[in-house]
C-alpha cells in the first residue's frame, strides 16, 4: 500500500501515546484531545471508520490524586489507572460530542484476546460499534491487568485491535517524527525513514526503546507492531501526533511521517488470533527436516521432528517451535500436555497410541492452529 492508497482506506486504528496525551505530566492535554477528535469527526465525514486507542489513564489518574512519580505497585498503578480512567473517558466523550459523534469505552486485557469465544466476542462488539457509527476507545484495563495477563503497552494492543477489526491501517501517533536511520537524538545527521517494506531487515536495527517516564513502548515495540498489523494486511503510519491536521493529511496521501508497507500474504482470521497470543506456556525443538517441512511446505508438526519438550503446558496452550539454534520457526496451539509431549517426541504417528497407552492426535500440531515465523 503507498501513500497514495492511503486516500481509499476506509477503516483504520489510531493509537495516541501517553506523551503525546498528557500535559508535560500533569494529567490531560484536552486541547490535543479535541483536535484528535476534530480530525477523526473529519475522517467519519468521508465515510471511514475510526477506532482510537488511547493512552493516559496512568498519567490522568497520577494528576487527579496528586502524585509526583508513578507508583511503583501493581495495586497502585492499578488504582491510579481506576482514577484517571475517569477523565480520560470522559475527556474524549465531551470532545466528541462537539462534532455529534458518540464514543464507546472499550477496555482489554490480554485474557480477552487469548480466549477464544471471548476474543470473537470483542471483535462482533467492536464491529457493531463501528456499524452504528460510534467512535470505540480503547484501552487496557489497568485496574485489573496483572503482569501475567498484561498485553504489555498500547502499541500492541493496537495491532491486535487492527486484527479484531480488520483495519486497513495503523497510525500511531507518538512524540517523534517517525522512524530514523539512528536515533535522533543521538545523531544530529539521523534522516527520517519516509517509506519502507516491514520485510527489510534493516528496520530492526533502526528501533530502540522508549526513554519516557510515562510511556511503556519505544519505536522497536512499534515495529512489532506493524508487523503484527501486516498480518492483516494493514500498512502502519508513525507520524507526530502534534502535527497540524497529522490524521488529516495521512488521509489525504501526503508524505508525513514514517509508511511502513506489509510484506507478507494476509493470514487466515484464526491464524492472526493465533500470532496475537502472548503468553507462551513451551518450546518445542526441531529437527532440520521438521523445520524445512513447516517452512516450505505448510504442514502440520509430527511428534517425529520433535527432538526437545521444553515448558509445563495442556493440550490448547500456546507453544514455540523453534530450530536447533533456538530461533523461532512456527508457533502454535499443541494437542497435548508436556508430559505426553515428552513420551511421544520422535515418535512417528503410528506409535502413539503405544506410547501412551491410546489412541491421539496424529499431529503434535495441526497446520490450521500453526502460524510460521515471518
């Protein structure tokens, strides 16, 4: 997809971080909020669709109680975010209804996308949403989201929004220009990376961290993603979000910003429910010639190239495969325990059933529930 193609996309995700939505830390920029959704009022008036995922309900929350540095407990935090959920929410409703749009609270945590019927739950809610012509915020439910069920930063719940709703487009507006060939700050000569295939290996090296008090994700968590996002076969800008008309002037094909273009064929809506899944519960190792058959060919893991259990997991649990080097081939959900895993590893699929005492699953994994590693 180029810029010029961006002018036609009619459904997109629009991340705003929490530099970008705070006031310099102390709690919410409203004017920067009412542009944002001045902008977006715009878009819906040429008939596209908008989910917005928002940061700053920490940053909010720390403002309202008076506090000088985030809380450094989980319970705090979560109790900081219950506050400043509040006013976010309620900044963005008001702003909204300026241009006579409505606005819906979406909060997620990572247990909503991993489970299944509730994964298919949220993108139905979602869509509906979108079809009566609301405005979906989202966010992560900080009040109740624990390390373990975390989805880790709005970058990456934004790239699983865009798979739950089938965007054509991620922007994430941040605090920087876009994405540079060394890090500006850094290096005075640093140039902006105007367009770019997520295939060019040299993207990774372009991506370092975030260096920000409020913030959890840098330009390598954008990266990741954008290609989580081309999954879908959306394209994702990185442009600054205090840019006059940003949202605007994407919408119109100009060159703003960082395009970063999809590569790869569009996954199956179950595989990209698959590739969303961040809790990994094992790893599998290989033999090279059930890794060439993953890569090349498509088909499902036998227990006859497995040559290593690694982890403690149940039959449905996510788990990686991965090569002799421990690089990742293919991730998937397993048909087995660890434990039976384990006794049938190099076992072609005629033994099974004698390994562990009745009959299983021919595969370890079958194909429909593997995605292979880009």
């Amino acid at each position: 997809m180029d810029r010029n193609r961006l002018k036609n996309s009619r459904r997109w995700v629009v991340k705003v971080g929490s530099s970008l939505v705070t006031a310099r830390g102390q709690g919410l920029d409203r004017a920067a909020i009412a542009d944002w959704c001045a902008q977006i009022a715009a878009l819906r008036q040429e008939g596209r669709q908008i989910v917005l995922v928002s940061s700053g309900a920490v940053a909010e929350g720390m403002a309202r109680l008076g506090l000088a540095k985030r809380p450094a407990s989980l319970h705090g935090l979560q109790a900081t975010a219950a506050v400043g959920q509040m006013g976010l929410v309620r900044a963005y409703e008001a702003a909204f209804e300026v241009h006579g749009l409505r606005a819906a609270q979406i909060l997620l945590t990572h247990e909503d996308v991993s489970d299944r019927g509730r994964y298919l739950n949220a993108r139905a809610t979602l869509k509906t949403l979108l079809e009566l012509g609301v405005v979906p915020v989202v966010n992560e439910n900080d009040t109740v989201a624990t390390d373990e069920i975390r989805l880790g930063d709005n970058d990456t719940l934004g790239a699983l929004t865009v798979n739950l709703v089938e965007a054509e487009l991620l922007v994430l507006l941040t605090d920087q220009e876009g994405l540079y060939d060394s890090d500006p700050r850094l290096n005075p000569d640093a140039k902006l990376v105007s367009e770019a295939e997520l295939s060019d290996p040299r993207l990774a090296a372009m991506a370092g961290d975030s260096k920000g008090a409020l913030g959890r994700g840098g330009m390598r968590t954008k990266l990741t993603a954008a290609h989580w996002a081309a999954r879908s076969g959306a394209a994702t800008v990185i442009a600054h979000g205090r840019t006059p008309e940003a949202l605007l002037k994407i919408g119109r094909g100009e060159t703003i910003g960082s395009l970063l273009k999809p590569a790869q064929t569009v996954m199956a809506a179950r595989k990209r429910w698959i590739a969303g899944q961040l809790q990994v519960r094992g790893r599998l190792s290989l033999d090279a010639g059930a890794v060439k058959v993953l890569r090349e060919q498509g088909r499902s893991l036998l227990p006859v190239g497995v040559t290593a259990v690694d982890g403690e997991f149940d039959r449905g649990d996510l788990v990686i495969c991965q090569d002799g080097d421990g690089r990742e081939v293919a991730r998937g959900l397993v048909n087995y325990s660890a434990a039976e895993a384990g006794r049938i590893r190099g076992a072609p699929s005629a033994e099974i059933a004698t390994r562990l005492g009745y009959p299983g699953e021919p595969e370890l994994i079958h194909r429909d529930n593997l995605v292979v590693a880009a």
